[in-house]
C-alpha cells in the first residue's frame, strides 16, 4: 500500500503540471510561431514551401527538403504530437533542443531527432548533438563508429515497434527532462536517453521527402516537482 506522503506528493505534482499549462503549438490556421528554413529558397524565393495548413492540420509536403521551427526555445517539457502518413510509408522527424541551423550536411540544425520515418519509430538520431542509452553497442553499433556529424554512427535504434499502419493517426509523445529524453509511441515507451548534450533548444519539424500530416503539437511544461518525482 503506497504511504500517505507518496499519495500526497503525487496528488501535488498533478496539481502542479495541470493540462491547463498545455499550449498548442500550432493554432489550426497558419505558421504563427513558427519558421522556415528550407536552403532551396534561398537562391529563389519562389520555391514552393514544403509547410502548409490543410483542413486545419500542418502538413510537411516532403520536398523540398528543411524544417519547420519554432521562434520560441523550450526546456523541460512534454511535447505530443499526432501525425500520419496519409498515403504511402515516408519519412519525418521531430528534433528538439534544436539550435544552430544547417550543422549537419548544409541542412540539418544541431539536434537531437526523435524519428518519425515508418518502421523505425521512436529511433534517437544524433546531430551534432549526443545522448546515450543502456546497451549502446546493441543499439547504436561498433564503438568506434560513434560520432555526431557527416558520415559516423549517429542511429540509436528504439525499443520496440508501436506504430499504428499507414494512414492511420499515431501519437508520439517526447519527454525532455534536464539531460533526458523519453519517448512513447501510441502508448508505448519506445526510447529512453540520457547525458544529451544539450537540455534546451526550439522545437523543429522535417520536410525529408515525403508528405505528413499533423493534426495535434501541443507542450506541456514539466515543474521541478514533477520532475525530481521522475528521477
């Protein structure tokens, strides 16, 4: 039987870190908070912009390629996120603590992606940032591969699978805590980090070759109560 204390202790950090500190990232109707950096306009404006509202979601058309960011830097936090890939299996991701744009292969801002491609959700992707995870070699490969920049070992492979099929909604909820990230998958713990270089950055979103849709961004801040009942 949990003691009065724990029960009270916990009774605290709900009233603490309520849904009404939650704010919607994304209003329904267009970019408001949020910026473009996609290298392809920079040479001509005209380009098509990868991000658009459609029937109140935002949606990533793939191409070309680049992010979606927002102005604001955030730091400890729960940030959930519906997406789906309405057609055919693609590719996509989440990056937060995001920071210096174009790091990583003149398009990459310095990061840590929490990937959304099909099959492999859930997966840490290291750019020019760094995290670690139990059984690393398993997960991560040969030692010696390891790095944060073009060309080394910067795959983490999640947990487990838990994506719903293609076409239907998934919700990916990613927990950044100090200098860990956890991420669940429609329900599912699918990755858990910890010692990430950074613990602060924007939030941003990926035009990486294929349509997405998002219909829910929302952010919760995590109190410090909230959080030393975590760790």
């Amino acid at each position: 039987m949990k003691t009065l204390p724990f029960l009270l202790l916990l009774f605290l950090v709900s009233c603490n870190n309520t849904s009404s500190d939650t704010i919607s990232l994304f209003n329904g109707t267009d970019l408001s908070g949020w910026h473009i950096d996609v290298p392809a306009m920079d040479a001509n404006p005209d380009t098509l912009n990868p991000f658009i509202v459609r029937d109140g979601m935002l949606v990533s058309l793939g191409t070309p390629g680049g992010h979606i960011i927002t102005d604001e830097v955030y730091s400890n936090y729960r940030l959930e996120v519906e997406y789906r890939f309405a057609g055919t299996p693609g590719n996509c991701g989440v990056l937060v603590h995001a920071s210096t744009t174009r790091a990583l292969y003149g398009m990459f801002p310095q990061s840590l992606e929490v990937q959304m491609q099909h099959g492999n959700a859930g997966d840490f992707w290291c750019i020019v940032e760094d995290i670690r995870v139990d059984s690393m070699e398993v997960r991560r490969g040969p030692k010696e591969n390891w790095g944060i920049t073009e060309g080394k070992g910067r795959n983490i492979k999640h947990l487990m699978d838990a994506e719903n099929p293609v076409g239907e909604w998934n919700t990916m909820v990613v927990e950044c805590v100090e200098d860990e990230i956890k991420v669940w998958v429609n329900g599912e713990m699918v990755n858990h980090g910890y010692d990430c270089t950074a613990t602060k950055g924007q939030i941003a979103l990926q035009a990486e070759g294929s349509e997405v849709e998002f219909r829910k961004i929302e952010l919760t801040p995590i109190t410090e109560m909230a959080d030393s009942i975590q760790r």
